[in-house]
C-alpha cells in the first residue's frame, strides 16, 4: 500500500513536469510560425540598409525584428564571422539567446517529454488486460455487482435455474451429502437485450462470490496463443479465489465452431482448446462455476456443450405479456409514473420487445415528460417513447418536395390497406409520412395482439404480403418504383427464404433444412432455394396488386388524407373503409 501511495505522488509529479515541457515547446512552436523564414543574405541585406529594430543570435538560430515590426528567423550559416562586427557597424542591438532558454529547449524539455512519452507506453504495456494471462501477475479485479434477482424480471425459469447455483455456491454441504456435483458451465442464449448480462451479475450479487467478468472478444487477439494464455490465467486466478464465478460475455467470439476458414482460426483452436482443458481440469469441489452468454447458440462449438462443460443450457427468451409488464414495473420503480398511466396496456402493445427495448420505452418517455414539464409519465408519453424507440427520432420533412411526399402516402398505404385485407396481419396501429430515424420517410406500425410462438404459412404469406404493400402501390400509382422499398424487400426476402430453407414451405424444395445460416446446403440446392423464393415473392406481390387494383379507391381515398395530414390513427384509418 505504502509503495502504491509513492508511486501515484511519482506519477503526479511526473504528469505535470511532463505537462510544462510540452507547454513550452508548444508555445516556442507557436511563436515560431508566426515568424517569416528569410534568407541569410537576405538578412545581412536588411542590416545593411537599416530595416533590422534587434535581433537575438543563437548558436544556430537567429530571431530578430524589423523595422516594420514584422518578426522573422533565419538559419544561420556557419562561415558569417563577419555577421556581429556587422551589426556593431549599423548600429543594430543584439543579445545572446538567454541561458535558461538555450538549456530548456536544447535538452530538458525534450527530455522530459520524451521520458514522459515513454512512461505512457509503459503503462499501457502494464494494464491488466494485456498482461493477464503472463505468469505470476495479478491479472482481474473480481468485482462484486450489486443488483440482485429482484432487478431482473419475465424469465422465471432461466432464474430458478440459476438460483439452484447460488445454493450450491452458498450451501454446497446439503449438495455433496447428496452426492450431488456441481454443475461447471452455464450457458445462458437468447435474443440481445433479454437480459443475459443482467442474471449473470444478478447471480453473482445474490451468492456473494467474486465474479470476474470478461467478453469473448478479449481473447480473441492477433498472435496466436496469446488468448490460451489468457484462459490459462484466468482459471488460474478463480481458482485461487474460489469460489467464485466466472463470466464469458458473448462466448461466441471464441466458441465459434472450429472448421470455419477464417485467417485467425489458428488463434481461435488455441483459446477453445484452452477453455476446454481448463473446464476438464475442474476438480469435483472447485467450486469455480463458468457462466457463458451468447446471442448465437447456433455459431458455438459443441465441443463446449457435451456434458461436464456447458452442462447446463439456459435459454432466455424475449419476455411475454406477464414478463414485459414485470419488467416495466422493476423499471417504474424510481420513476414517476401518473395514476391514469397503465403500464399494463403497454404490456399488452409491446409483443416482441425485449427487456432492454423496455427499459428504454420507460426511460425515453420519462425524459419526455422531463422536457414538457409534466408532474408524471402520462399515456401519451408512453405512446411517443414507443414510437421513438421503434422509428427512431422525429425528422423535420420540410425538405420533402409535394411529388415525393405523394409518393411516400401512396407507399404507406399500401402496406396498410394490405394489412387490413390479410385476414392474419397484425392490425394497423398508425400510418405516417413524418420521417424517423435515419432512412425511414414514412412508416406503417403494426401491433400485434397476441404472442406469437407459432406462425402458420398463411401468417407467413402474408406478412411477406403486407411488406410489398408499399412497392405495389407505388407501381400501381405511378407505373414506375423507387427505392424507397428496400428495407421492404430486405425484409421479405429473408421471411421467404426462411419459409424455404428452415420450414419446409417450399414447393419444390421439400423439406430439406439449410442449416441456420442457410448457407448448410448443396450448391445445386441453393440456386434451386433462390428461384422457389423469387417464384414466392412475385406470387405474392401479385396478390399484393390484385388487392389494391380492387380496392382503388381506397387507396386513393386514405393517401390523400395522410398527405394532409401526415399522421393517421387507426380509427381514422379504419372510416374510410
Ligand atoms: P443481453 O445481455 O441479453 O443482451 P442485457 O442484460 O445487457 O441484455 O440487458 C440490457 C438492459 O436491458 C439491462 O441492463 C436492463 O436494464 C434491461 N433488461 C433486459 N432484460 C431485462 C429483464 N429481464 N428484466 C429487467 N431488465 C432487463
Ligand atoms: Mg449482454
Ligand atoms: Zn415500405
């Protein structure tokens, strides 16, 4: 400790000796350029006709003043013996450059940047994250999170698995007397936002271990080896803690299956191979208990997840109706929510978010209500957080030229009138031609009524349906497109592929599964995957057209209200039809 308090009064002092030599410099720098470079004869031209006020010669360097006052500098060259005889004869003044001045810039200063510059690097080559992994080093700093299961909400089971493990961390005598092991790896997957991050502090916070906490990335490093090292110390250190917890966010940087061809797959062998060991090694009471997290369960190796490794799978999914309302009371807590505001209805409207798109809806309209200056969270505001958490923030259309803003109704409600002639769409919730976000120029927002586990093909066709909505209408309207659909068509085609390549919805494909990537498949079987889905897609944007040509008039109808008036609420969406 003694030493730690001498070393950081060290750095101090260091820090800002290190501050003034760099301050120097910098203003001697910043003098400099304001002084014209001459020629040395031109120079000894202006002594000679009287237009020098003084100078200062410098063994290398002369700096001086004419009589215009302007500054200049020239170098100064070694045969001018005759240059002070020179300046006694016109009547020049002239000094030395002043002793200090020489020393400072002719070698402290740069000495002391230089020393300081080198310091940096040193440090740098010290932190923890470079060094851990290297012999005999203390590498991490367990930490000791301090929110509990209770801030974790609307996913019931992936907690009741891991309080089953804060027992055993706590109480492992009721475990052994049983016979029973302890479990050595968790594998926590699901979507990102649902909270994965979250349990794996909350468990640590609710067993009381030191958690070391670490992302797969940091493993992942350019020279081979270097990232099994860092495994290697890394169980070192728990096991020296133990027990504790160990925790690998976004496991799948390094857990990624091993036969990819990509150029660092050397490096990434290395490090899986190293964690394997290392879970191998893990004595029966180590008490040492790996937590692993991944969005991509799919990409991670199964090496990792045969048993006496990831044992246990936990998956954790985007919450349900009764999750999301737990979610966004954990969230209300600290805020001020109004008594009209019914945290239950936005629930109810906000199937398939996550828990962090939650949390980010009660903070947005939190702000919002901040900024009017409201007393509490009204409806509305939650309305808006929606809005603007779904399509991003508000963008003036000023800009928008009268034909393309045409255009954009036309395309916004043909999604929307699509939607409301399919049968299984989600209803229509808003139509608006204000821009959001950074690409979208108008949105048709949809709100699902229920969860939804299970899609049938019919709900499949037509939401693919409802998403060429928009470039119908605009080949209807206009008799040419725009490129105002990509996204559209981003979005349907890889509906229509999944429909082909994982559901077995294809025609002609059959049932053959292409791998999660779609990419687990024959070549021959591939390009027979690309035409079923372009025959799927223009089979269904031709439906797409017959609806609108019969529904003309509606089309019409509806466009040239929301042009007018730019937003369209489903009720007044729902009058003209
Ligand atoms: P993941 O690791 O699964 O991508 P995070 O744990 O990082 O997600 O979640 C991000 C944030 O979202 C959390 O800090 C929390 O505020 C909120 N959040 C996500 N899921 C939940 C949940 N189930 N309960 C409460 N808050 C949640
Ligand atoms: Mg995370
Ligand atoms: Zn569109």
């Amino acid at each position: 400790m003694q030493s730690d308090a001498t070393k950081k009064r060290l750095e101090i002092v260091l820090a800002v000796l290190f501050t003034i030599a760099s301050l120097f410099i910098l203003v001697d720098l910043v003098m400099q350029t304001g002084q014209r470079a001459l020629a040395y004869s031109e120079v000894r031209e202006a002594i000679r006709s009287s237009r020098v006020e003084e100078m200062t010669v410098g063994p290398t360097l002369l700096n001086g003043t004419l009589s215009d006052g302007s500054r200049f500098k020239t170098q100064r060259i070694s045969e001018d013996a005759e240059l002070i005889p020179m300046l006694e004869k016109y009547e020049v003044s002239y000094s030395g450059p002043s002793e200090w001045r020489s020393v400072f810039y002719g070698g402290a200063a740069p000495a002391i940047a230089l020393l300081g510059l080198l310091y940096f690097f040193y440090q740098r080559s010290q932190s923890p994250l470079r060094n851990f992994g290297k012999r005999g080093k203390t590498l991490l700093v367990a930490e000791s999170p301090s929110t509990g299961f209770d801030h974790v909400a609307g996913c019931d089971e992936a907690k009741s698995e891991l309080t089953e493990i804060v027992d055993f961390l706590t109480a492992p005598e009721r475990f052994h007397a049983m016979g029973a092991s302890m479990p050595r790896g968790v594998l926590l997957s699901g979507p990102p936002g649902t909270g994965k991050t979250l349990l794996a502090r909350a468990l640590a916070a609710e067993s009381g271990v030191p958690f070391f906490s670490l992302s797969g990335s940091d493993f992942v490093e350019m020279y081979v080896g270097v990232g099994a090292a860092r495994v290697r110390g890394l169980f070192e250190q728990a096991r020296k803690q133990a027990p504790c917890i160990v925790f690998i966010d976004e496991i799948d940087a390094l857990g990624k299956t091993r036969d990819q061809n990509s150029s660092n797959s050397d490096e990434r062998e290395q490090t899986l191979n190293q964690l394997l060991v290392e879970l191998d090694g893990f004595e029966q009471d180590s008490r040492v208990v790996l937590i692993g997290a991944t969005n991509r369960p799919e990409v991670i190796d199964p090496a990792l997840l045969r048993p006496g490794r990831f044992d246990r799978q936990v998956v954790v999914d985007a919450p349900d109706r009764v999750g999301r309302l737990a979610i966004l009371e954990v969230h209300g807590r600290g805020k001020k929510i109004g008594p009209n505001t019914s945290l239950k209805k936005l629930a109810n409207s906000t199937a398939g978010m996550s828990g962090a798109d939650l949390a980010n809806i009660l903070n947005e309209a939190a702000l919002l209500a901040a900024r009017e200056g409201a007393s509490c969270i009204e409806q509305e505001h939650l309305h808006e957080a929606v809005e603007k958490v779904l399509a991003g923030p508000v963008r003036s259309n000023r800009l928008l030229d009268k034909n393309l803003k045409n255009r954009i109704a036309y395309h916004e409600t043909g999604h929307a009138l699509i939607a409301y002639h399919s049968p299984t769409a989600d209803p229509v919730h808003k139509i608006s031609i204000v821009p959001r976000g950074k690409a979208a120029l108008g949105y048709t927002m949809q709100i699902p009524l229920s969860d939804s586990y299970l899609m049938t093909e019919t709900e499949l066709r037509d939401r693919i349906r409802v998403l060429l909505g928009g470039r119908a209408a605009e080949a209807l309207i206009f008799n040419e497109v725009s490129t105002g659909a990509e996204n559209d068509l981003e979005r349907c085609t890889l509906l229509a592929r999944r429909m082909v390549g994982h559901f077995g919805m294809g025609a002609r494909t059959g049932l053959l599964h292409a791998g999660a990537d779609l990419r687990g498949c024959s070549p021959a079987f591939a390009a027979k995957m690309d035409e079923q889905v372009q025959d799927m897609l223009e089979d269904i944007f031709k439906e797409a057209q017959t609806i609108l040509v019969e529904n003309r008039g509606q089309l019409e109808a509806v466009s040239q209200r929301l042009l007018k008036r730019e937003v369209l609420e489903a009720e007044e969406f729902e009058s003209f039809l």
